[in-house]
C-alpha cells in the first residue's frame, strides 16, 4: 500500500490561516428510527430490535468524522498483557522485525512478546476493529494514518468500512518500527479533518482524532531515541492548533512507558478540549476505546414501560447511535428511550408498538445479538470486566493528574528507536 503524503508546507499554509471554529454547546434529541410509531410487529422473538441516534438540536447536523491516528513505533512490538485471540490477525512472523531489549549495550534478545497477534500494536488494532463495528456510515467517516519515523495518511476519510478494515491489517502487517513522531500525526490528521489534504471537505462534521499511543514523543528533535521538552513543547502545540480547528483529540496512553512520563499526552488533550485515558495494560483498549462519547450523551436507557423492563442488551455508540434488543408482550407496548447529556439535561422519546408472536425470526435483532457476544468474547479474554477496567481507567487518569510530573526525563533508548 503506498501512503498518501501530505507536505509540511500545506500543514504550515493552514496553521497561518487558521481561524477558530469552536463549537457551542447543543442538548441532544432522541431518534428512534427503528421501529416506526405504531408498527405493528409480527415475528418469532419475545424482544424487538430498537435502534436510533442521539443527535444535536435541530437545524444541527450530525456528522461525525474521526481519524485513528495510530502508533506503529518500535515499541508497538511488545506484549500487550492479555491473549486477544484476533483470528484475522497475521501468523507470528508476519511482518513484525524481532525488537531487542539492551542493557548497557548488550543485546538480550527479544522482548516479553509471545507473538505478533497479542502486540500493543495488535491491541491498538483491535480497539480500532471494534469502534468500527459500533459506527453508523451513513453519517459517520473514518480515516487512518500511522506515526513513527514520520507521519503516513493511509485512509482518507470515508464511510467504506471495509475498506478501513482492510487498512487496519495492513498496519498490523506492516508492523512496528522507528520512534515516537506523534507530532507530525496530530499535524496530519488535523489538515485532513479540515479538508486540507486528501480528505473531501465536509465542514458540518464533528471532527475527531482518536491517538493511541504507547509512549511518549522522540521525535524529531530526540532522534527517536529520548523524550525532549521540544518535542513535548512541539506536540503540545499542535493539540493547540487541533483545539482552534474544533478538533478535539482523544489520547489513548497505553502502558507503563506512557503512563510514567505523561506530560505530552496530558497536554494533547487539554489543550485540543478532548479526553485523557490512561490504560495500565494495553490490551485493555478494548474496551475503553468505544467509552468516548462524541455527541455529548453518555447515558441511554431502553424501557418497555408495558413491561416494567429494560432492554436486555443496549450498545452507545460514539457517533450517537444506539441498539438494543428490548422485550416485548403482545398487543400494545409502549417503548421509551431516556438520554442523559454530560451537562446533566435528560431527553425522552416515545412510541408504540404492536407485537403479535408468529412468524419468521427478526434478521436485524439476530444480527445485533450475534454482534453483542462476539464483542463480549472479546473482553472476556482480557480476564477483566468492562466495569472493572473503566475503574482502573479512572484511578489512574486522577493519579496521574493529582501527582506531580516527573522532573527527570526517561533515560535515552540504548537500541533501536522506538
């Protein structure tokens, strides 16, 4: 796959130009799109399929465009933690160089890494897999570049899924290599969002980047061998530049290595207005990446008020677009669905439906389901509940923020850089 390239001179062009497009606060509005008002249904299933989208005010739009924007540095080759079990994942010497621990000087071999397909570089990748299958294409694109060595645009933003699944796996066949350039990531991912490169503009989006990171950056003036207050400084501000542009970027610090010297991926998400998640063990991505709430809500409930019940299974996705599979008893049914915004505001939509058993089963309720225990499974081999590592996740983000940063920089990397 050959990148796409974005030069540095169109980067500094937009950086003189930029003019900030902060945007205001909006209360969401539920849409219930599936049923419709008064259907009347008749299928197999004791529950019914109910999906819609948690949007901006009216007059408001609801797109969504989010950049992966992905660390492939050399230190991507180590063990993530926990087994992922990815079966599309490539075999163990798929494109991934043998890395090298040294100690003064002296080489030990590999490191703790039992194969390319449980990698921090295979987390990241998996994360990525998973918040794509929660997203809605008809409002929402994707695009993805990497950074190492330098930053490279491999997917311009696009509502083809499939075809941002199979650049997901050329990254993870490509591999990992070179340093920590994240700069030059945030710089790329914002002259796409804001339709200054490859991507086609859209300016009615909400614009996003998701960086996943295990480290902090080496690059350019460290020689992707050692952390600089410059490349720090120089990181910092591009965050900046993306907070101006509306562009919020949430960092994903995956490990010990970026959890211990945080400054950089700290100052990346206040700086841009977006969210700071430190994760103790990589693989535990999973399931965090898909916590990030793109249109303001963080809360959704399903009822069937006939009932008394909740749904049985209920999915949020980033973008604002909820499933659910919600029981049912013939005759009437009265189904609402309550949002609640990060601001505290609660919104609720209603409507009604008439279940009769018989028939076929629902295709898009077993779809919804089939989709919910794979993605269960997923977090099952972390050997950890969601729950469990959202609490972790907390604990550490307000460690993090209350302790003092480190006043020694890490030591520079005696190898290769990473």
């Amino acid at each position: 796959m050959r990148p796409f390239q974005v030069s540095l001179a169109a980067f500094c062009v937009f950086a003189l130009a930029l003019v900030f497009a902060g945007t205001a606060r909006a209360d969401p509005k539920v849409q219930i799109l599936s049923p419709k008002d008064g259907s009347s249904i008749t299928q197999e299933q004791k529950s019914i399929f109910v999906s819609g989208k948690i949007a901006r005010e009216a007059g408001r739009s609801d797109n969504v465009d989010i950049f992966l924007v992905i660390d492939v540095s050399g230190s991507t080759a180590l063990y993530a933690g926990a087994d992922l079990g990815e079966a599309d994942q490539p075999p163990q010497t798929s494109g991934f160089p043998t890395p090298q621990i040294y100690i003064g000087g002296m080489s030990l071999g590999g490191p703790p890494l039992r194969n390319p397909r449980n990698s921090i570089l295979a987390a990241e990748v998996a994360a990525a897999r998973r918040l794509l299958l929660q997203l809605n294409h008809d409002t929402t694109r994707v695009g993805v570049l990497t950074f190492s060595e330098k930053a490279n645009l491999l997917q311009p933003l696009t509502r083809d899924f499939e075809q941002v699944r199979r650049v997901l796996a050329e990254v993870l066949r490509t591999g990992p290599y070179g340093g920590t350039n994240m700069v030059e990531g945030i710089r790329m991912g914002i002259t796409e969002l804001m339709g200054l490169g490859t991507s086609e503009k859209r300016i009615d989006a909400i614009k996003v980047q998701f960086l996943l990171t295990d480290g902090f950056p080496s690059l350019p003036i460290g020689g992707g061998k050692r952390m600089t207050p410059e490349d720090v400084a120089l990181t910092i501000n591009a965050a900046r530049l993306a907070g101006k542009a509306g562009i919020k970027v949430h960092v994903f610090a995956l490990g010990d290595e970026a959890l211990s010297y945080p400054a950089a991926a700290i100052g990346v998400a206040r700086e841009s207005g977006g969210t700071y998640t430190p994760v103790t063990r990589p693989a535990d991505a999973l399931a965090v990446l898909e916590n990030i709430s793109l249109v303001g809500v963080d809360y959704v409930q399903v009822v069937n008020q006939t009932l008394g019940q909740k749904a049985t299974q209920l999915r949020l996705a980033a973008d604002g677009f909820f499933s659910s599979a919600v029981p049912v008893t013939e005759g009437k049914n009265q189904i609402d669905v309550l949002a609640r915004a990060s601001d505290g505001t609660n919104r609720r939509e209603s409507i009604t439906i008439y279940y009769k058993p018989g028939g076929q089963k629902s295709l898009d309720l077993e779809v919804f389901l089939e989709k919910e225990k794979n993605l269960q499974l997923q977090v099952d081999r972390l050997g950890k509940s969601p729950a469990e590592i959202q609490r972790e996740v907390e604990r550490n983000r307000e460690d993090t923020l209350r302790r003092p940063q480190p006043q020694q920089l890490p030591p520079p990397t005696d190898g290769p850089a990473r």
